[in-house]
C-alpha cells in the first residue's frame, strides 16, 4: 500500500472501515506518501496492537494514528494537517485564512454528523 519515497519512515495504524482513517489513507495517496499499513482490529483494545493501545495512543486507543519517525500523530484532522505542512507536493489545504476556516468549520460538522450516524447505527445493532 502507499506511493514511493518515505519507505518506512511513516506507518498507519487503522482499520480498514474507518472513514476517519480512510481520510487520512487518501491524503497520502494523493501525495504518493509510502507507508506501512497496520490493521487493528475494532473497539476492544484486546484486538488491537500493542504498539497502538500501550506505545503510541494509550490514552484514547483509537486510530488513525500516523507515526513519522517514531513519533505518534493522533486525531484525523491533526493528522491531515500535519501531512500537509511536512509534505508541500500537491497541497490540500487552502492558502486563505477566511477559506481555511470554513472548511475546518465544514469538517468539524460532517465529523459531529458522522459520530451521530455510527453511534445510531450501532444502537440499531445492539437492539436486535
Ligand atoms: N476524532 C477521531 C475519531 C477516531 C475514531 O473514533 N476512530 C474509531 C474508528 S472509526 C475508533 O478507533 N474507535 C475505537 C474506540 O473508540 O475505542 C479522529 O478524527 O481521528
């Protein structure tokens, strides 16, 4: 998975369902970023790795987690951001100030939005 050039300076921690983490993926496409993909498994930190729930997340446990040179980034949108700014080829985010802020605005809605819809679609799950 992944472009070229980084090898394994870079390592994603995800599960592959994730749209959190599915945002992140396509960013280092976009930039042809290679990375070392490491599944996790949902939820539960016993199906999940020891580098992700003791090393690098041991606070929240979730994933994304994008590690570059050792060094843990956690939160999606942290994580975009931090990708940009390291590697300038094919920037994604806006160069305006006013425009930036709206789309952190529109981000940080559809991110309410998406936590709303999966915990509705987990509650549908748990009721049968
Ligand atoms: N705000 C976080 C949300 C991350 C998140 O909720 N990830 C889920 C996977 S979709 C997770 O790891 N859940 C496991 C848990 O909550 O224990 C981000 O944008 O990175």
């Amino acid at each position: 998975m992944g472009g070229q050039g980084n090898g394994k300076k870079v390592k994603l921690l995800g599960t592959w369902f994730s749209p959190y983490v599915q945002r992140v993926v396509w960013v280092l496409n976009v930039k042809d970023i290679d990375y070392e993909w490491v599944e996790q498994g949902f939820r539960d930190s016993k199906y999940r790795s020891q580098l992700l729930v003791k090393k690098y997340n041991p606070m929240i446990k979730t994933v994304p987690v994008l590690v570059h040179h050792g060094r843990p980034v956690l939160e999606s949108l942290i994580i975009l951001e931090y990708i940009d700014e390291t590697w300038k080829n094919n920037p994604i985010l806006l160069s305006d100030p006013y425009e930036r802020a709206m789309a952190r605005f529109w981000e940080n809605l559809i991110d309410q939005k998406v936590e709303i819809t999966t915990l509705c679609i987990i509650s549908l799950f748990l009721s049968f």
